[in-house]
C-alpha cells in the first residue's frame, strides 16, 4: 500500500480506524476549540484519545470560517501515531531507523494543488492574509494571541544550501507578520545566525496541513546536516513531491494545504510570547526574529491543522518522545554502537525532553557508562536527567524505572553530574523567566540503576501461576488488565538449589520437610544476633 499522499489520505485513514471525532456544531476557535480537545488529554486514558475535525469555526468576533480546524491528527496517541507512520504501534522505532539509514531524496514537480490560490503583491491581504485562517489560541486566558502550533518550517543554510524542516511555534502578530521561537541551537536559528553574519535577511516557508511524514521529520531531532524531507522520503518509501515557492527560493510538498512564503529580517528582533509551552509552564516573553510574509498558497478547500501542546501529556509530547526515542535509539545503536541495546525512552512528564531512561542488557559497567554520556553528548539532547536500567525494567514505565532506581543505584558511586553546558528547553528552573533562553543552561544527571551483582528472584508469583490467574480473570468478567514490567517473578542470580527444591516442595503441599529439616538444623541460640 503507497503512502499517504496529503492530509485528506491522512484523514480518512484515522476515519476508518475509529480514530476521528467529527464537530459539527459551532466552535469558538479562541475560548472552546482547543479547551474541548485539552480534556481528552487530561480525562481520558491514552488509548481513547482521537483526532478532532471541527467543521463549524467562529471566532471571538462572531467570524465565521469556511476552513474545518483539525487537532491531534499526528500524535493524540501512539496508535495514532503508528497509522500517521503506516506501521504497528511495535514497529515505529524500526521503521524511524529504516527511514534514517535508508533515505530518499525529495523530486521537484512544476506545479500542485498548494498553488490552486495564491495571494501575493497587491493581493496578500485580498482574503486578510493571515487572517484568513482559524488559527486558534492554545491557552485562553493566558496566551495573547493565537499561534501557529503546527507550522513545519523550511530554511536552508546559507552556507551549505540543506534545507531543514523543523517545527517551532508562531506567534500571530499581524496579517503579514508572525514571530518564531528557534534560537541557537535550533536549526532554522542557526540560518538565522548566519544569515545576520552575512547582514541579509533569512528566507523561509511555513507548511501548515501535509502528509504526516513531514509532521514527523519536523519535530524530531534529526542531525543538522541530514535534509528532513529525505528521512520523510525514507519514511513514504517514495520520494516527497515539491514545488517551487513564489517568491523565496525553497520548496514546498505540492500537495500541502496551506504554505506560507516570507523572510526573517536579521538587522531587527522583537518580543515574542508568552505562550503555553510544553513543560506545563507560560513561557516566558522573549526577544526573538519576527517573520514577514510575502506569499501564501493554499489549496481551495483548505483543512487548518493545529497541534496541541502546553502541559504534559499532550499531543506535542506524543510526537518529541516517540521521534527522540527514535533518533537517540539509531544514534546509540548505529553511531556509538553500543552491545544490548534493548529500547529507549523519553518520558512525556519531561516534555519528552528532560528524562531519557535506556535499557540494555548488561555487559560491563563501561558499556553503561558509554550510553549515558552518549545520550548527554547527542546534539539535540536536551536530558537533565539520563538513566540506564536493566533489560528487565520497562523504560517506559516510571514506576518501574523509579524501583530500579531505588533498590539498583547507590548514589554516591552510581550517579554523575555534568557541567551545565546543555541548553534547558525552556525549563523555569534553570533560571528566573527574566533571563534569556541562552543564558539558561541546565546540569544533566547520569544514574546507573543497574543490577551490579546477583540479586535474589523478584518477590513475584512465577510466571505460569500469573498466567493462570490471568486466564481465571477473565473468566470472572474483570475489568481488562494491563500488566506493568515486571508481573511474574523470575531469578535474578541469587537463588540456591536448596532455595528452589523447598519452593517445589512448597508447591506440592510436602512443606513439612522443609520444617522437619530445618528442625535438625537447629543451632544454639547462644550469639546469635535474634
């Protein structure tokens, strides 16, 4: 089966898999539209979160919108993320590997349907530009003004000519001019860096609704010299259609629904924000570049696509930690090769940026050791905290990551922290909301929560009993179980022969041998430490 070939193929295939909530009735872009989907978020587990298309759009002004809002199309859950990816929940970090080390380079193609309406020159503001759109606002109450949550940025190095698409958000501060948070080390803010070197603008593009490919490949953290509509190629199996901007010189996917063309003046910066972020915090007001646009295509039917991030979980969450777990996973495997490498992990209650758990199946100490600091030494890593656990610990589950902590690790010879060097991802702990981002790093903590000796078996029933009971369970009509990593117990080094004849004893109602041994093994209670 081909991939999909935009985000109407996308649509329908959410649709049909149960995935899509349709709203008819009329939403408030600014007070109800991204409330409605926040609860989801908030009340429901993850396996029932869906994508919302709201076909009714108004705003706070009584405008009306002929252009339907769709939320959390691309990650409300990893089972939306897999159809978004065309693989099963199982395969996704396979298929992000085969991607990387398998790309296909994107083909030009003269014309699509993102060029069916173009507004430019004279006739930027026929439709009122940006205004145009149901950008909705994220944070009603504290955002102050609707931003672009999903808008794929493309850029090119001024040196090199790679294009990068990466995903940063943006504020609406006019029908022809939007901010931007993508300071260094982001990519497109390290064009931006160079272009000011060179004192001439910055060229960019916006892309807002595509095939879920490009989505992916923007807000993972894909190395800065390798061009992410090749990985997103990689990802279609099949190269990804462009076309030629009007008036910058970038590409676009042909059949994306909205492209917004511009530049970013380098000589001038100005306050962007505050805005929801994904740490569960306002982000702070900041001075960032500012986007002025000189274009905008659109299909005729426009679909709007938003993200909704702000506090963990979210759908932002769902697409950082299954993209970073990725990319940190090929890097670990594929760069430093590191032996036993089981899985990786990047927990949403971080942002999917600040805990990263690894598991592998332990050789020596050094191997652990390699992965912890490759991980805090990956460029894109923002982890303050990175944990190795054995490959009988889900990484992905905290409570079974914290027990391995408690009783694996002892601090003072199992944890290391480094310098603050790396960059705090917008974490209001590293500093007050009044200094800049770039003058807020963050330390990052390294914990060896491994098994350093034999331990005894896991006080847990062994696995045929749990499975047993598993099949009387159902029986009874209980409510479903999810079993949580570990749910039987199994020997971990410590557990004498003796240990498990008295077990199978135990097992076949013969435990009075046991007692009647222990009888003769009677010491004098005389020193003894009782």
């Amino acid at each position: 089966m081909s991939y999909y070939k935009d985000l109407r193929d996308h649509i329908k295939a959410l649709e049909a898999k149960g995935k899509l909530v349709r709203v008819q009735r009329e939403i408030n872009k600014d007070t109800e539209l991204h409330p409605l989907v926040r609860w989801q978020f908030r009340g429901l587990p993850a396996e029932q979160r869906k994508a919302f298309l709201f076909e009714n759009v108004v705003d706070v002004k009584g405008n009306k919108y002929g252009m339907p809002v769709l939320v959390a199309a691309l990650a409300a859950s990893k089972e939306v993320y897999a159809i978004g990816m065309m693989c099963d929940t199982d395969k996704i970090m396979e298929k992000w590997s085969e991607a990387q080390l398998h790309p296909i380079e994107p083909e030009i193609v003269k014309d699509g349907p993102v060029h069916e309406e173009v507004h430019m020159g004279e006739k930027l503001l026929e439709h009122g530009g940006l205004g145009e759109f149901p950008i909705p606002i994220s944070t009603p109450g504290f955002d102050n003004a609707p931003y672009l949550t999903a808008p794929c940025w493309v850029s090119k190095d001024p040196e090199t000519g790679v294009t990068n698409v990466g995903a940063y958000r943006a504020m609406i501060k006019s029908p022809t001019r939007t901010g931007i948070l993508a300071r260094y080390p982001q990519h497109l803010g390290l064009h931006w860096r160079k272009c000011k070197e060179m004192q001439k603008p910055l060229p960019a593009a916006i892309i807002i609704g595509s095939s879920p490919n490009i989505g992916y490949v923007a807000s993972t953290k894909v190395p800065y010299d390798i061009p992410e509509y090749s990985v997103a190629g990689g990802i279609a199996g099949a190269p990804v259609q462009l076309v030629k901007c009007k008036t910058v010189d970038l590409e676009v996917p042909a059949t994306a629904e909205i492209v917004i063309e511009g530049e970013f003046p380098t000589d001038f910066v100005e306050r962007e924000g505050p805005f929801g972020e994904a740490p569960g915090y306002m982000a702070a007001k900041k001075t960032n570049p500012y986007f002025n646009v000189t274009c905008i295509t659109h299909r005729r039917d426009a679909i709007f696509n938003s993200w909704i991030s702000q506090m963990p979980p979210s759908e932002s969450t769902v697409l950082r930690a299954l993209g970073n777990e990725a990319a940190h996973f090929h890097f670990l495997k594929h760069s430093l090769s590191i032996p036993g490498l089981k899985d990786v992990a990047f927990h949403e209650e971080s942002g999917s940026y600040q805990l990263c758990v690894i598991s592998l199946k332990k050789i020596d100490t050094t191997q652990v050791w390699r992965a912890l600091h490759g991980v805090a030494a990956y460029t894109s890593t923002h982890a303050k905290l990175v944990i190795v656990v054995d490959d009988d610990i889900d990484p992905h589950d905290i409570d079974s990551v914290m027990w391995a902590i408690i009783y694996r690790m002892q601090a003072d010879i199992d944890v290391r922290v480094l310098p603050r060097v790396r960059h705090a991802a917008l974490d209001p702990s590293a500093a007050p909301s009044e200094e800049t981002l770039d003058r807020a790093p963050t330390a990052t903590m390294l914990i060896d929560a491994t098994r350093k000796w034999p331990f005894p078996p896991l006080s847990l029933p062994k696995k045929e009993f749990m499975e047993r009971a598993k099949e009387i369970w159902e029986e009874l009509g209980l409510p479903a179980l999810k079993p949580k990593v570990p749910w039987f117990g199994y020997s971990l080094g410590d557990w004498s022969e003796e240990d498990a004849e008295e077990a199978d004893l135990a097992l076949k109602g013969e435990h009075y041998e046991t007692g009647e041994k222990l009888a003769r093994q009677r010491v004098s209670s005389k020193g003894q430490p009782v």
